[in-house]
C-alpha cells in the first residue's frame, strides 16, 4: 500500500461533490473502498441492521437522512452503521501504526512498528509487531514497557502481544481504540525507534 500525498478525507469530499445523479449508496459504497479499502457489502452492520435489506439498502435509507451528502455528515453516520472511524484513520496517517480492521488493511505503510488487528465484528483487537519490528529488533514481542502501558489500560499479555475483548462481549468502542493508538503513538514518541 502506498502512502497517499492528499488528506483522503478532502479526496472524499470532492469526490462526494462529483456524484451527480449516481445512486448515493452505490457511490459512497465505491468512494470508500477506493480511498480506504472498507467493502461496505462485506463489512457487518453493527447498529441500525434491518432484516430483509441489504448493507447497501441499509445505507441508502440513512443517506436519505442527512442534511447534505458531505464528509462532516458522512462519516459519522458509516462510523455509527459500520464501526469504520475514517476521520480518525486520517487523523494517525503518521504514526507508526498499521491497522487491520474488518478483514481490510485500513493503513500500512512502510516504517510501520506495530499492527493493532480488530476482530470481524470488532469483538476483539490485538496488537503485536510488525514483521519489520521483528526483523530489525529480532524479537517477535512487544517491547516489555508497551506492553506494560497497554495492559495499564484493558489489555492482556498474550505470549507477548496485548489481547482485548469487552468482558460483556460488545464490540470494542470507539474510546478504547482511539486510547490504544493514542497510547502506542506516546510509546514511540517517548522511545524513538530507528
């Protein structure tokens, strides 16, 4: 995967502009998948399922609400029907993170130090180095003080990565995965790797 020069949420934007008379699910399905990888015929609905309606029907029916096809509406709403955080997949472009959610790679680059995995319904998340980590450090483990933080915060030492599941078996909230992510990115800031 390559790294994108332009903010893929501007590129959603002008490309929501440029829909004309395109069916809205049908387009909103194709820009995703094309700037993020999320197949939303694939991806689980996680609130608002209807029994007897497809993902994109599901999806056609709540862009019929919104004040305006736009990005600012947009996301929150595929956010709340699909667990698909794109502004906060933006927002970390930068760190060395690689992340792989519902069976999709959501952002890997090269450089990458750590992969956070969500599970297929978001019912669990693991993190664990990436092969680059393991090949450059020769260890197959999170580096003991991450691993530490991250237990600090929910997660489990699981033979050396960290493992997380809501103990009620609900998919793991948005909070806890923007602090996992804030909490990796402080790791490496404070322990630069080279």
């Amino acid at each position: 995967m390559t790294e994108r020069k332009l903010n893929r949420i501007d590129e959603m934007e002008k490309r929501l502009a440029a829909i004309g008379d395109r069916d809205p699910a049908e387009a909103v399905h194709d820009i995703v998948q094309d700037l993020f990888g999320f197949d939303y015929d694939r991806v689980p609905v996680l609130r608002g399922k209807r029994e007897g309606l497809t993902n994109q029907e599901i999806l056609l029916a709540e862009l019929k609400k919104l004040p305006s096809l736009t990005a600012d509406h947009l996301c929150p709403l595929l956010l709340h029907l699909f667990g698909t955080n794109l502004k906060g997949i933006v927002s970390i472009e930068e760190a060395p993170i690689s992340i792989r959610s519902k069976e999709n790679w959501v952002k890997r680059h090269d450089g990458d130090l750590v992969m956070i995995t969500g599970g297929y319904e978001d019912l669990d998340v693991l993190v664990a180095p990436t092969e680059e980590f393991m090949t450059v450090n020769g260890d197959e483990y999170l580096p003991d003080k991450l691993l530490d933080r991250l237990i600090a915060i929910g997660y489990v030492n699981r033979n050396g990565h960290a493992f997380y599941a809501d103990p009620e078996g609900k998919p793991v909230s948005d909070d806890f995965k923007t602090l996992t992510i804030r909490t990796i990115t402080e790791y490496f800031e404070e322990n630069p790797y080279d």
